[in-house]
C-alpha cells in the first residue's frame, strides 16, 4: 500500500552495513560520507592502512559509526579478511560499493600485458571476488542485499587508449547482468552498477581547468553542463543502497549528467 510510511522510509537506509571498496577515492570518499551520515554503519577498505585509518577518523569526527580492514580486492585472502572482519565488527552485511579501479590509457601496441593484467585485476577480479564473498555471506544471513558495482559510462562507449578499461567496465556491466539472473529472485540480493562519467578527482582534476580543450570538448557531450562532483554521486547510491530500488536489478545507472544521451 502506498501510505505515507511506505513514502516516508522508501529511501531510509539507517542502521544498514556497507563495505566500501576504493573507499579512499574520490567516489568511495563520497558514498562513505553520503552513507554515514544517512545513518548507515561504513567498512571502509582499501590497500593501505595509513588512509583508511586517516578516512575513519575523519568519518569519526562527525559521528559516523565506521571501521576499516586494509586488503587488496584482487587477492582471495584479502578479501575474504576483509568480509570476516565486517561481520566481527558489525554482525552482518547489508550493502556493497565497490569503487576501487584503476586505469592507464595506452595505445594497444604499446601497453604490456602486466599492465592489462593490473586494470583487469583491480577493476574486474577485484570486484568479482568481493561479489563472490559479500554475496555469500548475504546468502547465508538469508535477509536479501544490495550491490552496487562502480562501472563507468565507458563500459558502453569506445575509446581510444582505452582497451583494458572499457573491456574491464563493459565486463562489470554484464558481472552485475549475471549476478541480478543468479541472485535476485532466489536470495533478494539486488546488483546494479553506477555508471558515471567524469568526476573530479585528483586524477581528473586537470579535467575541470574551464580553459582546457579536453573540459570545453566534455561540454559539448554533456547535456547538464558541467562535470561531475562527488556530492552528485551519493543520491544514486543512496537510492540503489534503499528499498525504493527494489524492482530495480541488472540495470547501468546512468550518473553521467546525460553523455549517453548525446
Ligand atoms: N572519477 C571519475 O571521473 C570516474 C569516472 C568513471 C568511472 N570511475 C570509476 O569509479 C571508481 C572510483 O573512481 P575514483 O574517481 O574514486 O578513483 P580514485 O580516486 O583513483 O580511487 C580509486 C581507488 O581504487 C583503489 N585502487 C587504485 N588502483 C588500484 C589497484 N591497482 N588495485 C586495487 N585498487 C586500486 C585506490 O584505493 P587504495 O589505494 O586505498 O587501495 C583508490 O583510492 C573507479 O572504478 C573508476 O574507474 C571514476
């Protein structure tokens, strides 16, 4: 029934557990913030102890209730660490981001396989296995789950320089397509991804100089006007966190300020 509770709690996400991948990133910083302070318990995890100790402090500091485990998302061990140290810590697993990704654009030609096998890793295996562990620990609580894969709006789209990336984003696209087949109707597990274009980060910095051929050419493709910034992400991510989401699985939420439009 569509009552005013039913309207009022659809989005309420108080008192759930996320573990955040990548979470000391620019993406992963904001979802930690924009999941805190809705009330949720936060896992922050990372490879390096210094900055997730460094981001739960500063998640401290305005109250949000938080914990960290350092692991590599591409290595077995260190992921199933990091799933067992959330459970110790918060009794359960309700919700999962994994935004930890990386990318080096190269000519093909000139790209060697270790570097392939870096991207793949870090975007693909890592996210798969923290999929694979997360989501059976969701199965064995038997309460249902949500997973949001961090993919990118080059996952659909091209681009030169960019092999290892696009093929590593399109993969998480289908990861989140199968698991939805595998999961959803069976253990009520919902997975989706998030599929946003640029966004300032220390890496796309350089990106938002408005003198810059490469922001102004950005412009023309993006028909909201302007780049992302991290607050744009923590909506889509509270929303796929909420029960107002809960028809909703296997889809590529566009956070893109409309680039697959263009
Ligand atoms: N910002 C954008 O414009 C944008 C656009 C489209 C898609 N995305 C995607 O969104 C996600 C988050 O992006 P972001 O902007 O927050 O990136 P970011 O600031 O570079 O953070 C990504 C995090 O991933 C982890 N990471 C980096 N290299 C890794 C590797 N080789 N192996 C494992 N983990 C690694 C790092 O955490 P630790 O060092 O703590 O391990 C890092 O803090 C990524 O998957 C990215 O591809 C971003």
């Amino acid at each position: 029934m569509i009552n005013k509770d039913f309207v009022n709690n659809m989005f309420d996400v108080k008192g759930k557990v996320a573990i955040v991948t990548g979470a000391t990133g620019a993406l992963g910083k904001a979802v930690c913030f924009g999941y805190g302070h809705a009330g949720m318990k936060i896992m922050v995890t990372g490879r390096k102890e210094e900055t997730c100790k460094a981001l739960c402090d500063e998640l401290e500091a305005e109250g949000i209730e938080c914990s960290f485990s350092t692991g590599d998302p591409a290595i077995e061990n260190d992921v199933i660490k990091v799933v067992n140290d959330t459970v110790s810590k918060f009794g359960e697993i309700n919700v999962l981001v994994t935004s930890a990704g990386y990318n080096n654009p190269q000519p093909i030609v000139e790209q060697n396989l270790s570097m392939w096998k870096t991207i793949m890793d870090s975007d693909v295996q890592g996210t798969w296995l923290f999929c694979k562990y997360v989501g059976k620990q969701m199965i064995e609580q038997g309460k249902g789950g949500k997973v949001i894969l961090v993919s990118s709006a080059r996952s659909k789209m091209g681009m030169a320089n960019y092999t290892g990336y696009c093929t590593a984003k399109g993969g998480i696209d289908l990861m989140a397509q199968s698991l939805a087949c595998e999961w959803t109707a069976k253990y009520g597990i919902n997975v989706n991804t998030i599929n946003p274009t640029v966004f300032r980060s220390d890496l796309t910095e350089w990106m938002f100089d408005p003198d810059s051929e490469v922001y102004k050419n950005f412009l023309k493709r993006l028909p909201v006007g302007r780049l992302g910034e991290p607050e744009d992400f923590v909506g889509p991510c509270i929303f796929l966190a909420s029960s107002a989401s809960d028809f909703m699985t296997g889809a590529n939420v566009a956070t893109e300020g409309g680039y697959w439009a263009n």
